[in-house]
C-alpha cells in the first residue's frame, strides 16, 4: 500500500488509518502491544550481560501479525529493529558480544528482517483469508438473490419447464 500511495499526503494518509485504533478495546490492545514490545526491547537489549533471549521478540511480530494490518506491522517491526540495532551499535544486548561493529550490525539487521518479515508474511496471510471471506461472503449473495429470483419466476410460470441436460 505504501507503494501504491503516490503523494506525502496518501501516504500519511495511510499510516494515520493504519495506527489508529478504530475502537476503545483496539486501543487497549495497541497499548498493549506497545508496551510489551517496549517493555521485552529493554529487558533483552538494556544489558550488554544479558542472555540470548532476542527471539523473544519474535512473539511481539507474531501478535503483531495475526492482528493489525501490513502497515502497522512494518511500522512495529521497523520501530523494533530501530531500537535494537541501536542498542546493538552502542554495545548492548546479545548481539554486542561480536567483535566487529560490522559484524554486530549484520546479525542486528539479520534479526531484524526475520522479525519483520515473519510478522509480514503472517499479515499478508490475514488480510489474503479476509479478502477470499468477503468475496465468498459476496458470491453466497449473489447466488442467493439468483436463487430467489430463479424460484420466483418458475412459481409464477403458466407453462411447464422440462430440464433435459444440465
């Protein structure tokens, strides 16, 4: 979709649709979400002393994926992997232990893109399932309505309907 948005403005227009929550409950789930994925960031990142525990944000892309939009999920991921590399490049968190600043860089970028695209491909998956549901939705309409309409106008025949082949 950012592609397709050719001005600033659709853009902008774009992720301010995607970021805000379109009920209270939606909110407290963004909140949530946030504050988890701010909250594991910190515990996993904060110390150069700490255990190897980065996939556990992983489980913040998951949820992100499985519920909000692709937009929200790069904008998560991105905001993620921002903070990591930059904990990582300043010499904390797990992957600080790497001797070269090259090297730490590469594997922080590495994590990134796995989290990313891991909660990408689950938003992709979501919204693919949502749109095949309202097309199926709008098929069974449509059949209906011709179901209807088939039966109203033979009830209503004078003369008699012989089927020979399908």
């Amino acid at each position: 979709p950012l592609a397709a948005a050719r001005a600033r403005r659709a853009t902008l227009s774009l992720i301010g649709t995607a970021i805000t929550p379109a009920s209270a409950r939606r909110a407290v789930e963004v909140g949530a979400l946030v504050g988890a994925t701010a909250a594991l960031t910190l515990l996993i990142f904060a110390d150069a002393s700490t255990e190897p525990l980065a996939f556990l944000l992983l489980s913040t892309s998951v949820w992100a994926g499985l519920r909000f939009d692709p937009v929200a999920v790069t904008l998560h991921g991105v905001m993620m992997g921002a903070c990591g590399v930059a904990f990582t490049l300043a010499g904390e968190g797990p992957f600080a232990a790497a001797a070269s600043v090259h090297y730490r860089a590469l594997i922080a970028q590495c994590f990134v893109a796995m989290t990313v695209l891991t909660g990408l491909a689950l938003a992709f998956s979501r919204a693919e399932r949502d749109t095949a549901n309202r097309e199926l939705a709008e098929s069974r309409r449509a059949a209906d309505e011709r179901a209807q309409l088939l039966g109203a106008v033979l009830e209503t025949m004078q003369e008699g309907v012989v089927v020979v082949a399908e």
